[in-house]
C-alpha cells in the first residue's frame, strides 16, 4: 500500500467517525442536525428557538424525562424531544399517535359515574417536593377523548422547600382515601380532541410542577 493510500484511509476512517457522532433529533417535531450525541438542555433550546424558561422533555417510553438546562443528555439518531412552558395553565404539543399514549405505568379505576381515574403509583416529583415520591391520580371525563382531563392529584400531601403546600393546592376524598388536589387547568382550546394524548396532559402536568412552588 501506498504512502497516497495510508492517507486515503486515514481520511476515510476520521470522515467515518465524524459521522458517527453527527445525529438528528426532533425538537417540537421540527428537525435539528447535531454535531455530536450528548449535549445540554441549554443548548437544545438556543438551537430550536425555546426560551430557557421553558421545560424540555425528552421522550422515553412510558414516561417524558426532564432535560435541564445544565443537564447533558445523550440523544439516540431520531429521538424527539418536546418543551412546555412552565405555568399554571399549560398549553398542549400536537401529536398525532394514540389517545391513551403516556398511560404505560398508569393502573386504570373505572368509577361507577363513567369517570377513570389513572394512577401512577410511585410518580417521582422534583427535587423541591417532600416527600419525592408519591402515587399521582388524574380523572379522565366519561366522554375522554374528547373530552380533556383537569386537575390532578397526589397523596401523600406534600411540601415545598420552604415547608408551605404547593400552590393552589387544597385536600380531598377520592376512592376512600385523602388526596392533594392542583386546582391547575389547561388552556381553554388546548385540548385537542383526535390529536391531543394522555402523554400530552402530563407533560403539562410536570411543567407546573416544574415552578417547584
């Protein structure tokens, strides 16, 4: 082999390796090419115009994680990632998939009213709560999809930093057992029936709870 050739090939293998770290993720379904596979929330945000108040959520199966703003993550070839903005009435991310996407980890109650309530027995909640891991109810209306859920519960009762209760929080009963109720609403319009998800209404939910007050 050549001295030309050794060259060639090195070049092709550097070329190669490039590649391999350069990916494409969907931000907010827009695509966006990356340099490399792991990178900051900030960075992800700057690049899709998100302003950093804002919460991102990488899509996982079953449940959306978290990415912050300092956080490094590291993205697979085609991974989506979807951001929220971080107030008391959230506003919901079309996306056409299954009504009942998010529900994985959820045990379903049916209610003799028609009503379901959907239970995740072991939700962790951001760092400002305590306790840090509760069992988390949101009701789904008889006539859900079409109709959006509202409100969502916890139990325990828990706590913010500075030992006060969340927010708008108030207490109340629900299949025989105490629970923290978030008087928190969606948008009016921003359930969409045929298009908006059950993954949807949660990203939503940890978005108000992301304020962390």
């Amino acid at each position: 082999m050549t001295a030309l050739d050794n060259k060639n090939d090195k070049n092709n293998n550097d070329n190669h390796g490039h590649e391999d770290r350069g990916i494409h993720v969907f931000i907010n379904r827009k695509r966006f090419d990356l340099p490399d596979s792991t990178v900051t929330g900030r960075v992800l945000k700057e690049l899709a115009g998100i302003p950093p108040t804002d919460v991102l959520f990488l899509r996982e199966p079953g449940k959306d994680v978290v990415v912050g703003n300092d956080e490094k993550v590291t993205l697979k070839n085609g991974d989506h990632l979807y951001s929220q903005p971080p107030a008391d009435y959230g506003s919901v991310s079309p996306e056409a998939s299954s009504v009942l996407d998010g529900l994985d980890g959820f045990t379903l109650h049916r209610q003799p009213d028609g009503w379901t309530f959907a239970i995740d027995d072991a939700y962790e909640l951001p760092d400002a709560y305590t306790p840090r891991v509760v069992r988390l109810l949101v009701k789904l209306p008889p006539t859900f999809p079409d109709a959006e859920p509202d409100m969502f519960f916890v139990t325990p009762i828990v706590r913010v930093t500075n030992g006060a209760a969340p927010r708008g929080t108030s207490s109340t009963t629900l299949l025989g057992q105490g629970w923290q109720q978030f008087s928190w609403h969606l948008k009016p319009g921003a359930w969409m029936p045929g298009v908006s998800t059950f993954r949807d209404f949660m990203r939503c939910v940890r978005s108000r709870l992301e304020k962390r007050d």
